[in-house]
C-alpha cells in the first residue's frame, strides 16, 4: 500500500513539475517583430507574449506609421497614439489568437488576431471590418 502511495506522489509530482516546464517552452512566448500590411499602408509593431500560472498576455507596441503624414500640432507634437485594449488571449499548441479594439479620437477598429508560430518565425490574419490583414514576425 505505501509502495503504491509513493507511486501516486511521484507520479503526481513529476506532472506537476513538468506542467511549468512545457508551457514555458510554448513556442509564441517571447518578444516579437510584426509587420501587417494592408491597403491602409504598412505597420509594424513589437509584441511580446508571456505565461504565468496557465495564463497568456501579449504587449503590443505600435511603431509610428510609415509614410504617414508628421501630423501632430501646429508646434509640432506628434499626435496622440491610440488607446489599445487586448482581449481573449489564447494559446492552442503553436497558434495565438487575441481581440484587440483601437480607440483613435471618435473611431473604434475592433482587430480579431489569429497567427501561428514557427521556430523564429510568426505568420497569420487580423480580421477587422476592412478585411482580412496578413501579418508576418520575427522571433527577437
């Protein structure tokens, strides 16, 4: 009986031990290089995805737009980036999906992110009401 006691810890203890172990080695966990390209122009951003305690959060950082107007004030200032809310974060195996809604002045853009993770290298969609937007990263 102790024998199989022993048994039932151990067992119990390696599955606990090797739970942390694998979600670590999740494949979209890191930090993240993106470019999506639509007929709105081109924008990168740095997005960086962690785990803890069987949870999933990303952090995007959008970088200014290319070819973009400078807007701004008439001093100068740039303009105001837009308030970004991020929802729904999941993982399943190698493929990341998350809601994003945009908040630019009076406009709302709601995005619907679904991408797939390949050693270092990161491809999928965002779906908005303006279509479907392809999306490429790089590991970093």
């Amino acid at each position: 009986m102790s024998q199989l006691r022993f048994a039932m810890f151990a067992a119990a203890g390696a599955l606990f031990a090797a739970s942390p172990a694998f979600a670590a080695d999740s494949p979209v966990v890191g930090t993240w290089a993106t470019v999506a390209k639509s007929d709105f122009g081109t924008f990168k951003s740095t997005w960086t995805v962690t785990q803890s305690g069987g949870a999933y959060t990303i952090d995007v950082k959008d970088a200014p737009p290319e070819g973009g107007a400078p807007g701004g004030d008439a001093g100068g200032a740039p303009p105001a980036p837009p308030k970004s809310t991020i929802s729904d974060v999941a993982v399943d195996g190698s493929t990341l999906t998350f809601n994003r809604e945009l908040v630019m002045g009076d406009m709302t853009i709601k995005l619907a992110y679904k991408v797939t993770a390949d050693g270092n290298a990161l491809t999928g969609m965002t779906h908005s009401d303006f279509g479907d937007i392809p999306i490429t990263g790089t590991k970093q």
